[in-house]
C-alpha cells in the first residue's frame, strides 16, 4: 500500500498558535481562493480532517503555502471594518507534478473524498493531463491498492455537478478493464453540491492587511465576503467532516436550489459582467448602483421567478439577500473576471428562462441585453474563453448577432425577433456610454 511521505515540521502553526496538522482524511483538486474560502472553512469546523490540496496550474501557490505550514488568513469583507481568522484545515498542499503524492493520497483507504473545483470546462475529458483524467489515474491507483469506497464531490458551478463529474469519470474510464469499471459504479459516489461564496482575486495591500489584523505573515491571504452557502446531496460510504457544524445543509434534492442559484445569482452576475462594462461599471457593486444594469437585475428576478421552482417567499428572500451582497463596498468583484468563459455560462444561467420565456410569447428586456452585451464583449475585449477564437470571429462577421447565438442554441439563432432585438440592443447599451 503506498503511503505518503512525513511531512515536515510544521514550525509556522506553532508561531501562529494554531492546531497541529490534522490528518489527511480529504484530497481537493483545485486549490485556489473559492476552496479557501469556503470547502477548506467547512472543514475547519472537524478537527479530525486534514486536506491534502493539489493544483495543476499555480506551482506559486502551493509552494507558499507549503511554507506556510498550510495556513492563511480568510478576510471577511462587507459594508464595515473586515475580520479576519487564520485557516488551518490544509494540512498539504503540492503542485499537480507531485503525481506520486497524488497518486500516494488517492489509494490511501485513509482518505474518505476528494473535492474538486475545476471550474466548468475542467469536466470535458480532453485527453492526458486533463483534471478528469488525472482524477481517473488516481481512482485506478485506489482499485489497484485494495480499492476502498470514496465520495467524489465537485463544487463547481454545473447543474447536477454530480451527474456531470459521473458521466466525465466513466467517459475517461471508458477504455479501462471491467473490474476498474464496475468498481467505479459499486464504490465511488458522486456528491451533488450547491456552492456559493464571492471570493474576488487577493490584491498586494491584503498581505499587510493580514499581518495587521491577525499578526501572521501570510503571503497567500484570501478575501471574500461575509455569506457562505453549501448544499449537498448524496452518499460518504467512509465518512465525511461535520460540515454542518459550519452551516453547511444535507438535503435530498438540489435541484430547486439549483435552478435558484443558477439564475438568479449567476444568471444577475452574467447579465451585469456583460452590461455593466458597456456602461462603464468596473465592478459588482458600481453595476447595481447604475440605474441601467440595475433596473435590468430586477426585470430579470421577475422575469426568472416566473419559472422558477421554489416558492415565492423563498425566492424574495433570496432576492433581499442578493442585493445586499451586490451592493457591498467591501468586496471589489470584477465584472470582467465574471465574464471570462461566456459560452458555458451563458448556456446554463441565462438561456434556460429566455426558452422558457420565448415558450410563452415574451420577449425578456434583461436575456436580451445579457446577448447584445456579451456581443460586444466579443467584439471589444480581451475575450477569456475555452472557444474565445472562434466566438471572437463571429462576433465581427456582418451578421455576428445570429452567428454568436447559433454557437450556443440553433433554434434561438432561427428566431428572427430575439436576433433583432439583440443587434437593436448592441446600439442601445452603446448609445448608453458615448
């Protein structure tokens, strides 16, 4: 049985006063600032849990934080003065070429999950050195080693991320033996999640801030704001952490939260990251401040509670709640990093309710405006996107409007009146901001 190696002396949580390292229960795929803030704060709340992290695209990170000792400062930022605590649940963190620890962690029948947030595009299985693969390489090494149960769980914004991460598993695994691959059918479960926490990019001055307000010297703070959100359905056939005693919720069926936050809080971001710029807006909060993008938000809350599954007091909670947090000063979320990957956002937060909508005869303001200022993202940025090339090229053709959608939804494309409507209103958001 492959064992990990002894870490070394964890010298930086004694001068922090913090808990000695826990022991690796939990593997995570992804380290970057959403699991900081919120995965890794979960499970801070089980002293018996430590997380080994790994990242296939930072070797900056992990080597940080191996310095370390694991820990950093989560700063908590909203409308007052920010607090700060020092986060001790990762016990390891290493780059993606450590593939023997990787694979060492994975057929360690100690380790009972491992998390992932490998954004959505990390679901493709697109050959050797993809996030899917090596989880797949991994698996095959636990089978081999005695093959002990695990729970998979994905905590990236996909509806049904369980069902998603399933079909990737077996679609990678697909050329592998029958014993491998009834294994993963009998043995790994896959966890649905809904997660939520704006966690905005960690600037220069967060690093005084830490030492300020907790007196360590963190050269890998995160900042995020005061809500946190985690959703989970499923099976942990060897355990989990006691993700409850940090709030987190065990239901049966997410797929109504779901829909909720897909909608109508990634789906108001989307629709901000692409009309707020247009208009001149840097940021979440400058956006709703805005009597343009504004107004748009409100128009698409009412025009998604109309489709939406939960009941109607539920959702204007939410709503109350999501102004608050848009509107916060302490968090300086960038519309343009919101806007990076369009072409799998979109599908999944915006054009759900515009079918819905076209279903029934209506034309929505706020879908609308979402296309035309995505088109003129395409048109006008520095476009961050798995197809970015292709998207960019017809956006400028002649009839870009119809082009850009048909990459998305054929049907949508054939419908003249949406088309019209979007090129209309490419000329109004730019009328908006002479």
């Amino acid at each position: 049985m492959p064992t990990p190696p002894t870490p070394p002396p964890r010298l930086a949580r004694a001068s922090a006063g913090a808990r000695p390292p826990a022991p690796v229960r939990a593997v995570h795929l992804g380290l970057g600032a959403f699991h900081r803030a919120h995965q890794a704060v979960y499970t801070m709340a089980d002293p018996d849990w430590g997380i080994a992290a790994y990242t296939f695209r930072n070797a900056d990170l992990p080597r940080t934080l191996a310095e370390q000792d694991g820990l950093y400062t989560l700063q908590v930022r909203g409308n007052g003065q920010p607090q700060a605590q020092i986060v001790d649940s990762i016990s390891r963190a290493h780059p993606g070429g450590d593939t023997e620890r990787w694979l060492a962690d994975l057929a360690c029948p100690d380790v009972a999950l491992l998390t992932l947030t490998i954004t959505e595009a990390g679901y493709r299985t697109a050959g050797d050195g993809s996030a899917i693969d090596r989880v797949v390489a991994g698996l095959r090494g636990r089978h081999r080693a005695g093959g002990a149960p695990i729970a998979l769980v994905p905590c990236d914004n996909l509806p049904g991320n369980g069902d998603v991460l399933r079909a990737a598993v077996r679609s990678a695994a697909g050329d592998e033996d029958s014993a491998f691959r009834s294994w993963l059918e009998e043995h790994v479960s896959c966890v649905d999640t809904v997660v939520d926490r704006i966690t905005p990019v960690a600037g220069e001055d967060d690093v005084a801030t830490a030492a300020r307000l907790t007196g360590f010297d963190d050269h890998a703070p995160v900042v995020t704001e005061p809500f946190s959100e985690w959703l989970l359905a499923g099976q942990f056939p060897l355990g989990r952490p006691t993700w409850e005693n940090a709030g987190a919720r065990f239901v049966d069926d997410l797929a109504a939260y779901e829909q909720r936050k897909l909608w109508f809080l990634n789906g108001a971001h989307t629709l901000l990251a692409y009309t707020g710029p247009a208009l001149g807006c840097a940021t979440v909060d400058e956006a709703v401040r805005h009597p343009v993008p504004a107004a748009l938000v409100e128009s698409w809350w009412d025009t998604a509670a109309r489709h939406a599954s939960l009941p109607a007091e539920d959702l204007a909670d939410y709503r109350e709640r999501l102004l608050r947090r848009f509107s916060s000063r302490g968090i300086r979320h960038q519309l343009l990093h919101i806007a990076v990957g369009g072409s799998e956002k979109i599908p999944a937060r915006i054009l759900p309710v515009l079918r819905a909508e076209r279903a029934a005869g209506q034309l929505p303001e706020p879908a609308v405006a979402a296309l035309a200022g995505w088109l003129i993202h395409l048109r006008d940025r520095d476009v961050v996107d798995p197809r970015a090339d292709e998207l960019v090229a017809l956006a400028l053709d002649a009839d870009g409007a119809r082009r850009v959608v048909a990459a998305l939804d054929a049907d949508l494309a054939e419908d003249r009146e949406l088309i019209t409507a979007v090129d209309d209103y490419v000329g109004r958001l730019r009328r908006s901001n002479p």
